[in-house]
C-alpha cells in the first residue's frame, strides 16, 4: 500500500490543536447547531465537553501499537457505530483511497469521542433530533481541518493505517460504516 507522508508533527503539538485550533471551530459550530437548546450559561459545559472529548480521542489515536492491547486497539477502530455517516470534506486532495479511508477513520474516532463527551448535555438539553446534525458537524469539521493540515491527519491516522495495511497484507477489505439514508 502506498500513503502520501506529509512532514511530521509531534504529539504534544497535536493535543496543543485539539485544545485550540480544532477545539474552538467545534465550539463556534455547535453553538450554531445547538446553542438554541442549550442555555446560555451552559455554553462553556458545552467547550469543556469538547476539548475533553477531542483530548481523550486524540490520545488514543496517538497511542502506538505496542501502547494498546490488540484487543482495545480493534475495539477501538470498530466502536463506530455502523450507521455512521463517512466524514466529508469540501476539498479533497488527491490521495489514494485507503488514505482518505484512514483520514476518514481517524475523525470518525474523534467524533465519537466528542460525542460521548456531550453524553451529558443531551440528555439534559439537546433533543434526539438534533443530534444527527450535530454528529454529522462533528465529524466534517474535524475531517476539515485535519485535511487540510496533512500532517495532523498523518499523526491521527497511525492506527487506522496499520490496520488497513494489515489486512491489505492479509487480502482482506477493511470498509468504513456505509453511509446511512
């Protein structure tokens, strides 16, 4: 399998982003998708939920694998639920297929963090309805934004990576959910 390397980033500089950079473009678009259900003075809950979730998927992607148990590592990859929506970018490079999956993974993972983060803030304020509007928001802009910083995407996707050239290597078809609806 061939993968387009970008230059290198180190780990602190990436939980430096996800307290950041990434963190606060998650803040200004939920705000919009959900500010309306959550009241004002529960906004910062809101930022907390997400630096917090953004923080603990970010370590564990940035984990190696002698780091993770098999057993977690898998665990982890295939806890996408398997309605989950692809991540989608409004520019793509061009990168072979399996890059843009292992891209794709890695933000679905980090989604899925976030959204366990907010646990507590749907159940109290956001409505069912919302929530697949806000997932969908979640993981498009952090599949933006480690689109468009390749090496960010590159440091984020190791394991997603591994795995896919893992079962290349052993004939298998590793596939993201598909999407739903």
């Amino acid at each position: 399998m061939e993968w387009v390397k970008p230059e290198g980033i180190t780990a602190i500089s990436v939980m430096r982003l996800a307290r950041t950079s990434l963190a606060d473009r998650l803040v200004v678009r939920l705000a919009v998708v959900c500010g309306s259900a959550v009241p004002k003075e529960r906004h910062r809950e809101m930022a907390t939920a997400i630096r917090l979730g953004l923080q603990t998927g970010c370590r564990f992607l940035l984990h190696t694998r002698r780091n993770v148990s098999d057993e977690t590592l898998w665990r982890g990859l295939f806890a996408i639920p398997c309605y989950c929506e692809p991540a989608i970018a409004q520019c793509m490079p061009l990168w072979t297929s399996h890059q843009q999956q292992a891209f794709r993974w890695a933000a679905a993972i980090l989604a899925y963090s976030v959204r366990n983060a907010f646990e507590d803030l749907h159940a109290k304020y956001i409505p069912d309805e919302l929530m697949p509007t806000l997932n969908r928001t979640v993981r498009n802009t952090i599949f933006e934004l480690i689109v468009a910083d390749p090496s960010l995407g590159w440091r984020l996707s190791r394991m997603p990576r591994a795995f896919l050239s893992l079962n290349a290597e052993q004939g298998h078809i590793a596939r993201l959910p598909n999407p739903v609806g």
